[in-house]
C-alpha cells in the first residue's frame, strides 16, 4: 500500500509541476488554447495519442468487446493505429495545419465560420461541441471507480475529485502546453504501463500458448452463430458485422472529433507531420492493440466478473478483474497508467469546451468587445466549470439509476464525428462544398443519433455512429452538387493562399 500510495504521489507532483512550468507559454488566447502553434511533433503525436485512449478505452471499451469478440478485438486496435491515426494524420494533418494557420482559425467552430462564410454555422457547431462533448467528458470518470476500489479500497467519489482537482490545476495554469507536457510523460507511462501488464497477466494463466488454449475451449454464446467453435480465438470473432462497426467509429471518428483535430492546428509546421504521423501510429499500436488484445482474455475470469441485475457481465469489471491478482507494483503502475489516459483525455476534452465555447458562442455574440485578458479569464473559469459539471455527471451516473446519462454519453462520439468528418474533410479538400451541404450534415448526424437513442430503431448506438459518419460522406457531396456554389474568385484565393506553403518546412507564426 505505502509504494502504491507513493507512486501516486510522485504522479501528481510531476503533473502539477508540468503545470507551473508551462505558465509563460499560456499568457495569451493562441498560446493557451494551441500553444502558440509551435508544438513540435513528439509532444502532439503523444497528445493525439493520449487524447484518443483514456480509462474508456482501457477499462471500458477493451473489456467490453474483448468480452463479446475475444482476441478479434485486436482489429479494433489496429484500425484505430492505421485509420485513426497514420491515415488521420496523412490525410488531414498538413492541410488542417495550412488552412487554419491561413484563416486564423483556433477552434473547429472557428475554422467552419471562416471556410464558409457563416456565422450561423459556426454557432450550430460550437452549441454541438457544447453538448455532446460534456457527456463524453463525464464518461472518462467510468473506469477509475473499480481500480481504485480494488487497489485502494477508495470510493469512487474521491478518485474522481482528486482527479478533477489535478486536471483543473495544471490546465488553468499552462494551456494547450500543459496538456501537451504532460501528455508525453503520461503516455510513456501508458507505454511502459500496458506491456507490463499484459505479460502479467498472461503469465498469470500459464502463458500466451495455454491462455489461447483456453480461450479457444470457452463456448460461444453469441446469438445466431452458436455453434462456431472457438470463437473468441478465431481471425474474426463471432459477430463480424458489429465488430467492423466499432471499428469505423473508433478509428474513423477521430477525424470528426474537435478535441482530436485541434491537434493539428498547433503543430509547428506541416513538415513535421510526416513524423508525427509515425510516432502516433507506434503509440496507438501499442497502447490501443494492448488494450484490446488484453480485454480479449476477458473470459478467462468469466466467474469471478460481477453480473448486473439481467443477468449479463458488469462489462467494465473485466478489466479490472483480469487485474486482480497482479503483483502490488503493477497493481500501482496501473493506476497511474489509467489516472494518466483519463486525466490526458479530460484536459484535451475541457479545453476544447473552454475555448470553444468562448471564442464561438461568447465572444461577439453575448460580448461584443472582448479582450485579450477577459477571453483568457473566461476560458479559464469555464474549464473549472466544465470540469466540475463532468465530475458531476459522473457521479450522478455511479450512484442513481439514471440512464439517460449513459444512453447520451454512448452516442456522444457518433454525433460528433457524423457532424463534423465530411464537412471538414470535404472542406478541407474540395472547393465546390457548400454551406447548404454542411447544414444537412449537421441535421441528418444529429436526427439520426439523437432519434436511435429515443426509439432504438438500430440494435447498437455504435452502428447507429458509424452510419452517420458514413452518410456524412455521401450527403456532403451529393448537397453541394445541387446547391449553388461557392463564389470561384474568392474560394480559389482561399485555396491558393492556404495552400501556397504547404510544403514548406515551417509556417511563420505572424
């Protein structure tokens, strides 16, 4: 208990450090929300990375599908690595970081009211963000409550307002750079962490040969093909169909979702891209394949996991009961690893929130003339706001019976990203988009997702996600070849001046 509770400590002196040293870099609006756009490609590869797997992901994700498509849970990791992050960065890095440099775009409200000329579709984008990233915020509380239970018999209530406090402390005070820092020690930890673990915990069932044999022998009861044998060691697992919907909505969804995107506006040019690129996808092969290569051994415990009132497995207990009886220091190292994806993602979330919510609804709307001092204030003020409501969602969730909660923070990902992936993909490279086209983009994401989650007319909120993001890509372009286009002169400047330095190594900052 003492190494555990001293490892924990050691955590959070680093963190608040990072926090305190990275004061200087957050003294105006474009150095705390993009950290003057001078970050440099390890330090926003491991903040894409860390953004992109938190406790979610670790604790609820790997063991809930790890559960239902054993060691084929591992396709999902490796689409997040190659589509959500080597693609992501190829595809949107170099040409996000120009055009916003271009139009001086900090926020992705920001970059839709420049791109298209609305001022309105700027507001409708920034009210979305606002709505549908709280939840998620909240979501990232979920997989800390059994760890520490199980490692320090502490309430779930305490880890969640010590990890609210820390996070507030140390993004308040340095911005976009703090996060940043702290993402790269938080994600080596995350590195070093799921390796550990993994081959703990194989050792732990006689090793990877006698738990794959093991795996293999458990039946399958996954509905309509029961009668597959081994199932959960096979290439594709029992339920192929639903599998490649988690994977669309895990991996393509990043290039939709503000938080993830907002990386690359800050990188220090568009040549470091290409290295970026490669740092994010090793991280992601590693954190994300471990993760869900883990949860596939999830059965291995099948009786000793927690069953809810249906009957059906507490899919957010497998994890942690995979790790029950690993050694003490790895026990520690685990929690922080997990404090350290939750607290990674909660900083990228509330800063995002912050200074969306800011720069797009507040300033020029509610404030006509807002000032350097007072815009940086108010993003301040919102981040312990948002960090406080979060918790609070949080706690509403683990301690009533309200599943509204939880039916919204499922859906979250997917009405983001079916908003937001065409219109600024699309954006990005095509002239002849249309503001109408992103309107009916907005309008079909969100009816879809918000209707599935009423009337449940598709079996998963995943599918229902991915389908959206998917008409994304077809309703985008289908809207702007029957809409007006876009006046020729201006959008061919836009393109030509966004465009120009592309290639260059590095994009003056003025």
């Amino acid at each position: 208990m003492f190494l555990k509770i001293l490892m924990m400590v050691f955590f959070f002196v680093v963190t608040i450090a990072i926090g305190f040293m990275t004061r200087k870099s957050a003294t105006n609006v474009d150095g705390f929300v993009l950290g003057g756009r001078k970050v440099g490609p390890w330090l926003t590869a491991f903040a894409y990375g860390t953004s992109y797997f938190s406790a979610v992901v670790f604790i609820g994700y790997a063991g809930q599908f790890g559960w239902k498509y054993g060691m084929a849970a591992l396709w999902i990791g490796l689409g997040n690595a190659f589509i959500g992050s080597l693609l992501a960065w190829y595809v949107l890095g170099a040409r996000t970081r120009a055009m916003t440099h271009h139009l001086g775009s900090q926020t992705m409200p920001e970059f839709f009211g420049a791109r298209f000329g609305s001022k309105a579709l700027r507001i409708a984008a920034a009210a979305i963000i606002f709505v549908f990233l709280i939840p998620y915020t909240a979501s990232v509380y979920n997989g800390l409550s059994r760890l520490f239970d199980m490692a320090f018999g502490i309430p779930f209530e305490w880890a969640i307002i010590v990890m609210a406090l820390l996070t507030c402390i140390y993004v308040v005070l340095g911005g976009y750079m703090a996060t940043a820092v702290n993402d790269f020690v938080q994600g080596c930890i995350m590195l070093g962490g799921i390796i550990a673990v993994i081959a703990a915990v194989l050792l732990g069932h006689g090793g990877f040969t006698e738990a794959v044999i093991t795996l293999s022998q458990i039946p399958n009861d996954t509905a309509g093909t029961e009668g597959m044998q081994g199932a959960f060691t096979s290439l594709f697992g029992p339920d192929l169909i639903n599998l490649a919907g988690v994977i669309v909505l895990t991996s393509l969804g990043t290039w939709g979702l503000p938080q993830m995107v907002q990386k690359f506006y800050a990188i220090k040019s568009t040549a470091n891209i290409k290295r970026g690129a490669i740092i994010s996808t090793a991280f992601a092969l590693i954190v994300a394949g471990g993760s869900y290569f883990l949860g596939g051994f999830g059965r291995l415990v099948a009786n000793d996991v927690p069953l809810t009132a249906a009957g059906t497995p507490v899919f957010d207990a497998v994890v942690p009961t995979l790790l029950s009886n690993i050694p003490d220091l790895l026990i520690g190292l685990t929690i922080v690893l997990v404090l350290s994806a939750s607290m990674s993602t909660l900083s990228s979330l509330v800063l995002t929130s912050s200074s969306t919510l800011t720069l797009d609804f507040i300033k020029g709307n509610f404030v006509k003339k807002m000032t350097e001092k007072t815009q940086l204030v108010s993003i301040r003020l919102l981040i312990v706001v948002f960090v406080i409501i979060s918790a609070a969602i949080a706690l509403i969730q683990y301690s009533s019976s309200v599943t509204f909660i939880a039916q919204l923070m499922s859906i979250s990902w997917g009405a983001l990203a079916g908003s937001f992936l065409a219109p600024f993909l699309y954006g990005l490279y095509w002239k002849r988009t249309t503001t109408a086209s992103v309107w009916a983009c907005f309008i079909f994401a969100l009816v879809l997702v918000c209707s599935n989650m009423a009337f449940g007319f598709i079996n998963s909120p995943i599918n229902a996600g991915a389908l959206a993001m998917v008409g994304g890509l077809v309703i985008v372009p289908l809207v702007s070849l029957i809409t007006p286009r876009p006046d020729k002169q201006e959008i061919d400047s836009l393109f030509a001046d966004s465009y120009r330095n592309l290639h260059d190594t590095q994009i003056d900052s003025e």
